[in-house]
C-alpha cells in the first residue's frame, strides 16, 4: 500500500517547468490558489533537491485556508544548505537521504526539529519514501518535482493523477517537466495516461 500521488506543475508550450537559469514562476494568481489548495487537500508534498535549493519553496499553505502539509525533501548527498524555507518551523519536515550524506549535516538538521531518514543504497527509492509515509499515515502526496524527481516516481509508475497547467511561453531550453533516461518509444513507457 502507498498514498494516492498527485503530479502537480506549470509548464511552458515546449515543456519546461523552469528556464536554463532556473527562472520559474510561471504560475499567474488562479493557478497559485488552485495549487494551494491542492496542498491544503493533501497530506504530504514531495521535492527534490534541485527543487529545494533552486526555488527555496516553503511549501506551506498560503493563498487558501488550509493545513500545512508534512514537507518532504528527497536529497541523496543532503546537498540542500540547512538555511532553506523547507527547514523553517511552519510544518513539519522530513528528508530521506543516503548513507552518503554527512553526519555532521544531518545532526544539524535534526537539531532543527528536521526528521532525517537515511537509507541504504545509493539513492533513496521513491517507492520506499511512498512506503513510509503511508506507515505514518500518510494518504495523499502531492509530488512538485523538479523534473528528475518527477521522472524517479513516473518511470515507477508511483503517479496516480497529472495535474499540469500549460501556460503561453517558450523558453527553448531549461528544465522539463519530466527529466530522466527517457524511452525510445511507446512500447517501453511502462505508464499510460487516461
């Protein structure tokens, strides 16, 4: 058993959640609120360390009334610095991580009230973050990437509902809603949207 996963973004025309200097705002007012909302509905919302580090997101309830969600930050090395909105104290926050982070950096974060689980392996698996937050009680996950994030949990199968506004730019090139290996054709994609 896992939580029902909702994969929320806004991209340009070509794709991309983010230019190739990380710009990202591209949400207008509606979009904001209904993105609130979203999370006020929800009771976790997932990011990846790019995401953390390049946006800084707080990742709480603001345009809408509504309960914060469990923040969750999903960072292999811990390379997000401990200064971040995510490790403020308006919602609660945890982060899976690698045996390959630093001891150091993750005893500074749990002295921040941050709950810090480390894995094995190389690389957290989606799957068991979905698994553990389920554990806690944890029914409905809002996934905001980034791109990388959002290809780990897709290429698993791990997204249950799209929720993706389109919105009239083009950047050319940056960062793309879903950012990974890619398959060569439609054979291989071991998902199909409905």
């Amino acid at each position: 058993m896992r939580p029902y996963v909702y994969l929320a973004a806004a991209a340009t025309i070509d794709g991309r959640i983010a230019s190739a200097t990380g710009f990202s705002r591209l949400s207008c007012p509606h979009d904001l609120r209904r993105l609130h909302a979203l999370r006020a509905s929800v009771d976790a919302v997932i990011v990846g360390a790019n995401t953390a580090i390049v946006d800084n997101p707080r990742l709480t309830v603001r345009y809408v009334e509504g309960r914060n969600p469990i923040r969750v930050l999903i960072d292999g090395v811990l390379r997000a610095p401990p200064n971040l909105r995510i490790f403020d104290t308006s919602a609660p926050t945890l982060v899976f991580t690698t045996m390959r982070a630093s001891p150091g950096k993750i005893e500074e974060l749990r002295s921040r009230g941050v709950e810090v689980h480390v894995v094995n392996g190389e690389s957290v698996d989606p799957a068991d973050v979905l698994q553990t937050l389920y554990k806690r009680g944890v029914k409905k996950v809002l996934l905001e990437g980034g791109g990388k994030t959002n290809w780990e949990f897709l290429m698993r199968c791990l997204v249950d509902e799209i929720i993706l506004t389109i919105t009239p730019y083009v950047f050319g090139c940056g960062v793309s809603l879903i950012d990974g290996e890619g398959y060569s054709t439609t054979e291989e994609a071991p998902f199909s949207l409905s």
